[in-house]
C-alpha cells in the first residue's frame, strides 16, 4: 500500500496507541505500583522575576501502561535468550545484557491481525486461547503478509476495557491471549516484534496465580522477538487497515528489564 | 525536501534523538535524582515449567533525560498559559490542566537550526546566550524556512558532552542557550515545539543558583510552544541536514508537568 | 506502681508495640504503598578484601505501619491546631510547621484502657463505636488515673488480626474505634499521646469511602493530641497491666505530617 | 549509678541520639537519596466536614540517617554472619534471615567511651583511626566497665559536623573511625552493638572510594555485633557521663539490612 513505501502526512492519520498512565491504572501485581507525585507545586519557589515551576516523583516499572519487554525480562531455565546464563547479566543498575536499551527503534511496516473480527465482535471472550490458525486467518483478512523482521499487532478489543480495572486485569475471570502454537506461529514468521493489547500477551485463566508464560519463553527467550503489551489497538483495529506504519521508540533505560512507550501508527488519512 | 513530503523507509535513515537513561546521568538539581533498582532477578522466582522473569522499580522525575516540557510546568506571577491560576490546577496528582498528556504527539517537519556551524565550532561556548540573529543566520545554513505548527531543533552541541557529568550540568561554567531575544524570534515564527541539547533550554551563567528562566516563560508560558530538553542532536547535526521528520511522542502520564520521551529523526540515507 | 516510678530492668519486660513493616502489610488506602527493594545484593560489588554488602531501597510514608500522627497532619476548616492556616505551613519540603520531629519523645507513663475486656471479648466488633463512659469504665479496670501530659493506650484487640488483611483493613466491615465523645473524654484529661492497635484511630463503619475524621479533628487540630495508630498492643492486654512505661521516639523527618516509629511498654517481670 | 539499676523519671534527662532526616542531609553515596515529598495537602482533599488531610511519599534507604545495621548487611567471601551463604538469604523482598527485624529492641545499659576528650579536643581529626588503646583508656574514663551483651557508644564528637555536608561526608578529607584492633576490643568484650557519630563506623582516608570495611567484617559478620551509625552523640559527650540507659528500637522492616532509629539516652538530670 502506497503509505508504507511512500506516504504525505497531509493525507495520513497518526493513531495514539498507548494507554494513558495514571496512579491506579490497570496493572500487573508483579510489578511495582505506578504512581506519580507533584514534589514542587507553583507557588512553593518564586523566583525573583515573578517565574515558578512544578515538578514531580514518579515511581513506576519498566513493565507498567504500555511497555516493551526487553530480551531480558525472561529466563528459562536460567538461561535468557541466546544461552546465556540469567545468573551473570543482573546487577544493582540492572541487567548488563539484554536490557531495553537495546532494542532499536522500529519504523516500519506493521501487519494488523484482527482476531475479533474473524468472529463477528469487537472484544475476544476472558481466556480465550488465540491460535495459530487464527492467526493465519487474521492475515488473510489483512490482507498483507507478515514478514521476517517487521511487526506484528495482534487484536483482542482489550484496549476498550481499560477504564474496567477489574475486567481488565482479569484476576477473576481471565485474559484472552496468544497459546503457544499462536507463538510458534509468530516464530516462524521471524518478525522482530509484536504487540498486543493485554496487561500480559499470554491466555490466561481465571486466578492467574499458578500461571506460566510460555508465550514469553517462545518469543522472548526462544525466537529473540519483543513483546509489546498493554497496547491501544482499538483505534487502528476500527479503521480496517490491515497495515500501517509503526513506530515504536521505547524509552532507553539502560538495564531495564522493559520500559514504557508511546507507539504511534500511521495509516492513510 | 523530497524525503519531508513523502519519504521511503529503504532510503531513509532513523537517528534517535534521547539519550540513555541511567542512574546518575547528569540532570537538574531542581528535580529527584533517577534510579533504576531490580526488584525482582531472575532465580528469585521460578515458575513450576522453569521460567523466570526480572522486573524493576524506577524512581524518577518528568523533567529527567531527554523529555518534553508541558505548558503547565511554568507560571508567571501565578498564572499558566492562557491566563489560567496555577493554584487551581495542580493537587495529589498533578496538574488537572496543560499536563503533559494534553501535547498531541507530533510527526512532521522539524528545522535544524547548527549555531555552532556558524562559528565553525562544535561546540558552543558554555554561557553563550543564542541570539536571534543567530538563529536567522542558522535558518539560512539550513536552507528551510521555520514554518508556524512546526518543530525547530536548535543545535548547541552540547550532546557531545553528555557524558562528562560537571561541564554538561554546568554548575561551575555555565551553559549555552536562547536568550530573550531568540526566544522571541522562536515565538513570533508560532512554531509548535522547540528542542534543545542542554539541561535546561535556557542560557545560563556560572553557578546557576539565582538563575532566572525567561526563555521558558516566553515559550511556555506567554506563547504556549513546548521545549523539548536534553536532546541527542549530535548526530543529526553532523549529517548536515536543515530539515528533518521529527517523531516526537512522549509518555502519557497524566498530570505530569513533563515527560522523558525517545524522539527519531527521519533523513534521506 | 513501683516499676514506674523506679524499676530494675533485671525485673522487667520489654514488649515491642510496632507490627512488622513489610511489602504488602496492611495499610491505608489513602497512603502510598510501603515497598522494600534490595538494590544491592551480597556478591554485586565485591571489595577487594572479599567484602560485599546488601543495601535496600524503601518506598514508604509516614503513615504506614506502627506511626504517630504529627498535629499538622489534619486540618479543618482550613486551620491546623493553634487556628494557624494549613496552606501557609505546606510545600515541596513537607510541613514547616507542626511535623512530627516536632512530637519530642516520650518517656513515661502509659494508662492501658482495655476496651474488650470489659466485654468479657479479646477482640472488639468491626464497627464499633468506642464511648466515653467505656473509657471511664476501663480507667477503673486499669486502676490507674489518666493523668495530663501523658499517655493513654485504648485496646481493642485489633492487632491480633494484622495478619487478616481484609478483616484489618476494615474495608467490608468496618473497624472498631472510638467515638467523639470518647474523644472529648481524652481531651478532657489533657494528655499528651493516644494510641491506638487499628488503621485509624477512629471507628469505622463497613466501606470507609465517605468516611469523615472527628475523632482526628478532636485531638489533632482542637486538643493538640497526637495519636499513634497501628500499635501492636495485645501483649500488652494479655498482661494485665493497668500502666506501663511506654517509650515513643517517631523518626524525626523534618516536616513529615507523621512517621514510623518502633514503641516500646516496659513491665514488671 | 543509681539511674541504672533504678530511676526516677522526674530526676532523669531523655537525650535525643537521632540526627534530624531530611532531603538533602549527610549520606553514603552507596545508598539512595532520602526524599520526602507531600503527596497530598490541606485543601487537595476537603471532607463533607471541612477536615482534610496531608501526607507524603518518602523514599529511602535503611542505612540514612541514624540507623541500626543489621547482621546480614555484609558478608566476607560470600558468607554472612553463622557461616551462612549470602547468595541464599537475599531475594526479591529483601534479606531471608538476618535482617534487621531479628534485632531485639534493646533496652539497657551503654558505657560512653569519649575519644576526643582522651585527647582535649571536641571533634576528631578527619582520618583519625581510634585505637584499642583509646577504648581502654577512654573506659577509664568512663568510670564504667564494658560488659557482655550491652552497648558501647564511641565518640568522635562528628555529630557536630553534622550541618557541615562536605566535611562530615569526609569525602575529601576522611572520616574518623576505630581501626581493626579497637574492634578486636569491642568483639573481645563480647558486646551486642557498639554506636557511633560518623556516616560509617570505620577510620576512612580520603577520597574512600576504595574503602574496605575491616571493621564491618570483624563486628558484623565475624563477631555478630550491630552497629549504630550516624548517631548525635554530642549532647551525651557533654554531660560527661560515662554511661547511660539506651533505648534502642530500629524500624521492624522485615527484610532490611539495615533501618532507621531514634535512640534515646536517659541520664540523671
């Protein structure tokens, strides 16, 4: 499509895929709690031209709002991806290897797979267990291939519920996400990165409590590709383009295990 | 610029413009210092199927590593831009106006303003105040106009020194930056944003202490333009061109009275 | 009773009145979450003599765990104790006037009101309203004066369920607490400190959301009380004892609107 | 003395021993910066009664301010105190065994070794190592035997310097501090926690950065001794008493290998 090779941001849209981040917003309860405090409020210096400044703390985790999962977030075995031994890539500035820094930017082509949309709805069922043969569907419908070392965003309609922190977080009655044949799936495609719209990019059960990832040991440990997850598709899945443009900057927090982004996609006005 | 209007990724190059986040990088006094700590390291917890995942915690302020300034971040005798009481937009969390998940992420054009090329330096002097003579002598090296609605990216050099920590914070000689009168210039253009390679986009002297900041009051507050602050320019100065796309889209937190973000910078390869 | 007045340590006991602070303790949802991080671990620098040391981060406020109440912590009407204006005594600092390293330690006697007892209970109702006339009762019970300028510990048996987070917390059923009448009681007789075993010294009814805090508007901002919540007293009440040298040393964080603190009841052996 | 085995609170001094903590104050580089910062104000939150609330984010370390180290803070060749390897005691919520909550509150009786006073001065040399010969003769003049199981305060007469950050920081000119054969001494007298004035309870030169710390090893984890650091002892000094009841209850934070303390001396007035 014309926008990909070549487009004119006069006649292009540019889509917010991150979810706003707040104190309290939906989150994994394995990671520290978001929370962003004014230190300095206007009015507590004035400086001698009549001038002020408020700042603030934030507290917050590599893996909270819409974030990228460094290579390194996971072990397996206690190895990381490429074999290497978890045991000697952390430390108090944390990981030495596989940190979020470096993860390159991408800006390119990202194929859309809508998932609802093969089934009729806007949302995918709590634990539903997206499949390969979906997947493959989903890219029919695209009507784009998915290629070696470009993206992947895969849809579930869960950016419509962020603003239902129950439902969202799916402690009671679970998540809908990627079994591992889906995984093994992206895999074989070689794609550098995918991103979904879930707290995790993994099916989970009601509970959640016992479960394991094996989708983030298939990509991240196995295959070497990112995961982006708690993204905001809703927007980009309603506008039936089956690719856009995405870019994809992460902040580079040396030594982080993930860190927050602001993804934007770019479709075709 | 052929590549401004429509471009192709295959002959395009992606700079990016932030600088890496680490504990103890250099950043303001005015602001809590950036931590990065695991929390959680790979072993700590593994799972029944042999997985394990590290995660962090992350103490940081809005105003650390390259990141945008929001209009709310400055008043002037107690009012932000628009006029509007400072006191009654800021409580527990943050500000409820002009934060910085108001500043619409932007993709476009952005001019490069190289004042150290017009001294046939690298580097400016630290305590040289940028003119808007200056700054009109750097858009004609850049053979762009400063267009209104668009981003101006002014080139000091001072990424270059981003890693020694007492020159680049410039708490004993000063650092460059826009004076009043630049600030004007910048205004009087209704450009949208305005990025900088220093701490703080502002000339100071020695010591800073009793510092003043008019350029951030001109710009923020009188004209509402962003500032964009410890940008990684180097590298796109020293590719010569005048022009080129800016991706700049910083993290959403709401309230914030800025935002670390990851710009990219789009130029013909 | 000898032991206060004189008494030897060879025949005394120490018990502890903090409750142990820990990620994930029981706490107010009006507080920030207390977090403990090891940032350093034994082996992430190792000196050259074979030495290694652990060191943590700890994310916290004053009002977690075991802590006293400073009197500028509540204000009503705009006015904290001694009709000064709250927002005159505020800002990026903390309180300049009124913080808890102004509670100077206390060492002295404590009168031990033993509310459940005199149900013939260990543990009084959720939701209870504590009166005046249960004071008085208790005060007999003690056989010991409440006197001015000292402290009073009003049981309920409550931090037997620290470890019941739900049941603690009070958030379905409320919490047990004394009324405004018991409150004026305690003002009455011009104590210098209360304390109490719950989350708040006040009753609770089942939800808390509208809750509003006479008990805290009585002794903070009217009487200038201060009040130590979430003790640990059941060891205490176990005991008997109607008195007991109580030592209370807050940290002193200068302009802290409450801080931590590690109480301890002295008793004869 | 008298107020040892037995006194009179009327006849009695209570002598603070804590430094005050605040953003800013003296610390060990090797730990993160203490901040507190108000999270909520009066008026951000105003209940149906005109009562509100103010309260704080703080985030700090266990070994800022006066503080007590615990047992499991240092480890020689990969063993803490016991023998015990230290790589199986740390984890994601802190230490396992040894931290700072296994610390008894300690209630009792501290001999005062005055070093400085040894010698006529009030504030030791930056650098000074203090001897064994210096304990013995300082016990001396004490008056006071150094008993098994109890406490020892040392004096520097550095909580003097304690507004002076640079110097008391010592990192240009060092720190005064026992050597190894002074805690020879104190490990030989079988003692449960030795105090001192200065940031760490060690002689350190200048410059520190390659500091070991003999001395951490010989008390902590060779002869199972806390230390106390960071403690104002001046007021202590001054009295000229050779010894006193302490009362020393760090912060319970389970985990921690080292917390917070306000101790408190008790004299005859």
């Amino acid at each position: 499509m014309a926008y990909i090779d070549g487009y004119r941001l006069a006649q292009s849209r540019v889509l917010d895929l991150a979810q706003p981040m707040r104190t309290g917003m939906p989150q994994s309860a394995n990671h520290p709690p978001f929370r962003l405090v004014l230190e300095r409020r206007h009015g507590d210096y004035v400086r001698s031209d009549g001038g002020s400044a408020a700042g603030e703390v934030i507290v917050t985790s590599g893996h909270i709002g819409t974030h990228v999962d460094a290579l390194g977030h996971i072990s397996h075995d206690g190895l990381v991806h490429g074999g290497v031994a978890a045991s000697g890539i952390q430390g108090p500035r944390g990981l030495t290897a596989l940190g979020i820094e470096t993860f390159t930017p991408y800006v390119g082509r990202a194929v859309v797979l809508d998932v609802p949309r093969l089934y009729g709805v806007d949302v995918l069922p709590a634990g539903y267990e997206i499949t390969a043969d979906d997947l493959s569907r989903a890219e029919g419908l695209a009507g784009s291939d998915v290629r070696p070392g470009e993206a992947v965003l895969i849809g579930t309609g869960w950016s419509r519920l962020w603003n239902q922190y129950d439902l969202y977080t799916g402690l009671r009655d679970g998540v809908p996400g990627p079994g591992p044949d889906a995984a093994h799936w992206l895999a074989s495609r070689r794609v550098r990165v995918v991103g979904g719209e879930t707290i995790a990019f993994e099916r989970m059960g009601p509970g959640l409590g016992q479960a394991t990832y094996p989708v983030h040991r298939i990509l991240l440990v196995d295959a070497g590709i990112n995961i982006v997850e708690t993204m905001r598709l809703h927007e980009l899945l309603d506008s039936g383009r089956g690719e856009c443009l995405l870019i994809l900057a992460p902040l580079p927090i040396v030594g982080a295990t993930g860190a927050p982004v602001r993804p934007l996609a770019i479709i075709p006005a």
